[in-house]
C-alpha cells in the first residue's frame, strides 16, 4: 500500500455509525444511471453497509456530493490540495444563485462578439489567441454544441430550480450563515437589440419553469432606487437570490466532519487507477507519499479533472475560463447606504453584482480564455472599478478586493455528472460559471449514481469517451 499519509487532529476523525445503504457485505450489483445491472463488485466486510468513498475536491462541487453521500450511508473522505475548502474557484464569485442566467453561450452571436472583442484587453470575452491543441479541441466542440443551444439551455434553468431546494435544505438543517440575500435578480439592457433577444431567452427558462417578469424603465428605478444608468428595460426573477460561496463551502465542510466524513486538505492527488475491485489513489501529505483504495472516486476537481480523469481512462474536456471579481468593503455609513441590496446582471457590460451583508459588495464579470493562468490583470479589474463608480457614485471603491478564478467549463455548458469507464469511477465536474447556482442540484444526482439509486440520472450528451 505505500507509505502512511499523516493526518491532522482536526481532519482525523472516526466516522459515525450510519444507517445501512444499498451497498452490502459479500457482492452486491451497482445499478448506474440507465439502470442496467453493470458490474458485480466487491463490498467491504467490517463496516458491512458502508461504502468508502473519496471525494476529489473541496469547492461547492466537492462538498456538497460530499454531503449528500454521507446522507446516502457513504464513508466520505474529501481529498484537496488546499488548506483549507473553497480556495478556487469557489473563493469569490459572483455570489448569484441565478436560474436567470441560465441561458448557454453556444451561439452565433456569442462567437461573433468573441471575435470582435479579441483585440481588447478590456473586453467582458476576452479569447487570446495562442493556440494550443485543448484550446482549440475544447472550441470545435463548442461550435458542435450550438445546435443544442435552446435545449441545455431548457436543461439548465430546470436544473438551477431544483438546485435551490437542496442548497437551502442543507442549509437549515446545518445552520449555516453565508450572507444570503432573497430580493430576486434584475437583468438590465441598454438597448432594445438586448431587449429582444433577454424576451426570446425567457421563453426558454419559462420552458423550464422559471418565470421572470419584464419591467420598464421606471419599474428598475423602483426595484433598485440606488443604481444609476439609462436602461431600455430589463426581467426581474423574484425567486432568485444571492449569498457567500465560500462561506457556505466552508460552512458545510464543517457539516461534513462533524457529521463522520473525513476532509483531508493540504493532500495532493499524485496518481488514480480504478482495477475493478476499487480505485487507488497515490497521495502526498506534508512531504510523505502513500497509496490508499477506495471503493469508489468521485472526481469534483474544477480545472484538474481534466487530468484526474486522463489517469483514470476518461476524456472530461474541461477548459479553465477565468473569471474575475471585485469586493469593495463598504466601511462607511454612506457607501452602505449608496450600495444596491437586489442583486444585479448588466448585459452589455456583462457584470453581476451581489450585496453580501451590510459591509461588502461583490462585482464579477469577465470570461478569459488564456489556459490555466491566475495571474490577476489590471485590465480586467479596472473594468469592475469603474462600473461601480459609474453605477453607484456613492460607494466608496477606496477598499477594494480583486481576485480571479478558473471556471470550469464543459464545450456544451453543461456539468458532467456520470459513471467513468471503470468501476468506481464518477465525475460531478465542469459547472463552469453556475458552479454556485448548480451544485446542490448535481452533488445528489452524484450521490445517487454513486449509491446505485434507482436509475439515478445523469448529465453526459454521449458516454464518456476512451483516452487514447
């Protein structure tokens, strides 16, 4: 097995006794999503019903699966290479639980903007124009999917729904604070071009049960009296909101322990093979290398699930699409009084904004497509800063955050939620920019196709495809 990975006090927890699942002693049939009887594999005698799985990642992806597994009957171990949980990508978003924007980018007129927005350094979609062969694979696919446009885009709001039960549910139970604010989202459009095409896009989400209401000028000087601009007219979703991602991360990390999983951080991922009787993975841990086996790995790892599933005979294009932000910290009396409380999507300039608690005020927009770079440019916060200021004249920008991070982000838009080649093996990755809107949602579709539940579902447009 290898040599022994040390474990902190606070991550060396004994699991708790948990009710008995599907898995059994002896051999037991899992049943994936299609419901087909798969493969016979070995259950673990000892703890009899339990299940050990690990849980590659410790984002809002990671964490949640992690939770639903253990309400599933699991043994959970969450393995990241942080020290502590929601240290990427879910650090600093946006802060929108927004099934308003659940419309997919695989358009013609997204990819016209692209090409036009290449030659500036400030563009909300910036393509750089190094070529690299996952670059341009991850673009041709890109391209295939936009015949599917109005369909995942449908799959998406649907999804973005469901995911607000689970989100809030574990919440509750768990008393977790992450500075949630429920005064809906306002989408505004600068020009009636905008207009049109948000109107056709709401007949899409209403085909997913999501209603949003169109308001006029004067109607967004109501909702939000603070924000500053012109605007054609705009949708407002009452039934979307708004909350800390990482402090929700962090919060249900702790749910996890205290509940018998296991968070490992500051653990790298070294090696993955899946043999049919389990999945092995190598580790290093404060210098120390070591083999452990799992019975099942579900990989939720942001931009390094390209790699995780490459070493375990799967092709999960992701490709890392950054993203940045800025938190101004409103100190003063009259900045908190000029910051807006609803939560805000300006189209053209493509920017979101969430107030998070009296004192901060999150602004994130942008898309980058430059590999896996995390360098933080000064060309795309100077954007943000001055939007804020343009929006918002009395909030003092003096105390202001910037951050980036590398979304996700499948071809199709779509999360991979589904069984790998090899037994054990499962994915709940490439959420892209609806990372925090979706993950409720996709951790217990995981869970259940892990635990062998029913039909289970899955997220996939075809089966996984063979490295070769």
């Amino acid at each position: 097995m290898g040599g022994h990975i040390p474990e902190s006090g606070a991550d060396a927890r004994p699991p708790k006794e948990k009710a008995p699942g599907p898995w059994r002693a002896g051999r037991e049939t899992l049943r994936h999503h299609d419901g087909r009887g798969m493969r016979d594999r070995p259950g673990r005698a000892g703890k009899g019903s339990m299940p050990k799985v690990a849980v590659i990642g410790a984002g809002i992806a990671g964490v949640t699966t992690a939770y639903q597994l253990l309400d599933s009957g699991a043994e959970v171990t969450v393995i990241d290479r942080h020290a502590h949980p929601a240290m990427e990508t879910s650090f600093a978003n946006g802060g929108q639980l927004s099934a308003s924007n659940a419309e997919v980018w695989n358009s013609w007129g997204q990819v016209w903007k692209g090409l036009k927005w290449m030659l500036r350094a400030d563009a909300p979609l910036l393509l750089r124009p190094a070529p690299t062969w996952h670059k341009l694979s991850w673009l041709a696919e890109f391209l295939r999917a936009i015949p599917r446009y109005e369909q995942n885009t449908v799959t998406t709001a649907r999804l973005a729904i469901e995911a607000r039960a689970h989100l809030l549910d574990m919440a509750e139970r768990e008393g977790i604070d992450f500075d949630m604010v429920r005064r809906g989202i306002l989408h505004v459009y600068r020009d009636k071009a905008g207009l049109d095409h948000a109107t056709r896009v709401t007949a899409l989400l209403r085909q997913g049960g999501l209603e949003r209401d169109p308001v006029g000028p004067a109607e967004i000087a109501a909702i939000e009296p603070t924000l500053g601009g012109e605007f054609a007219g705009g949708f407002f979703t009452p039934s979307d909101f708004t909350g800390d991602i990482r402090k929700y991360t962090a919060g249900l990390a702790r749910a996890v322990r205290r509940r018998g999983g296991t968070v490992r951080l500051d653990t790298e991922v070294l090696s993955a093979a899946a043999d049919g009787a389990g999945v092995e993975l190598g580790l290093r841990r404060d210098g120390a290398t070591g083999r452990e086996r799992f019975d099942a790995v579900v990989v939720c790892a942001g931009v390094g699930s390209r790699r995780l599933a490459a070493l375990l005979g799967d092709r999960v294009n992701v490709y890392p699409v950054k993203g940045y932000s800025v938190t101004v910290n409103l100190h003063d009396d009259e900045s908190q009084a000029a910051a807006p409380w609803v939560s805000l999507l300006d189209d053209a300039a493509k920017v979101v904004s969430s107030r998070l608690g009296p004192g901060r005020f999150r602004i994130a927009g942008t898309a980058e497509f430059a590999g896996e770079d995390r360098d933080i440019r000064d060309a795309r916060i100077r954007p943000l800063v001055a939007w804020c200021r343009r929006h918002f004249p009395g909030v003092s920008t003096r105390d202001v955050v910037p951050w980036a991070g590398l979304r996700p982000m499948m071809p199709d838009m779509l999360p991979r939620v589904m069984p790998g080649r090899r037994p054990g093996v499962f994915y709940n990755t490439g959420h892209g920019h609806l990372g925090w809107t979706l993950s409720a949602a996709t951790a217990r579709m995981a869970a259940d196709l892990v635990m062998g539940h029913g039909a289970g579902r899955r997220l996939h447009p075809v089966a996984p495809a063979k490295v070769a």
